[in-house]
C-alpha cells in the first residue's frame, strides 16, 4: 500500500489509512483544522449529518 505524503503540519495521530487505501482524518485533526467540511467525515466531532445536510446542535 502506498504511503500517504507527509505533510508538515500532519501528525501520526492526525490520520490513518483505511483497508480500501482511503485515508481517514481522526476527530483529533477535524477540531485542529477548526470547521466542518459538511463532507460526512467518518469521525466529524462538529455533528454534521450527511442525510439531512445539516450540523446537529447539542442541547
């Protein structure tokens, strides 16, 4: 499997690389980068809900 590039600003923690080869941000990284992409993100911590478009609040 090919190594994803390494990037500066990414730590080991930042991301890992699926079964398929995709690679997957951890909820970690999602909150360092600060927004949601509203991409459905397998581990959003901002909530977003790919199936209604919108970002749940928590109460």
């Amino acid at each position: 499997m090919e190594e994803f590039p390494k990037r500066k600003d990414l730590e080991p923690d930042d991301y890992y690389m699926s079964d398929e080869g995709y690679i997957v941000f951890t909820a970690k990284y999602l909150l360092k980068r600060g927004y949601c992409c509203k991409s459905g993100c397998r581990h959003c911590p901002y909530g977003f809900d790919k199936k209604t478009g919108r970002i749940k609040k928590d109460k």
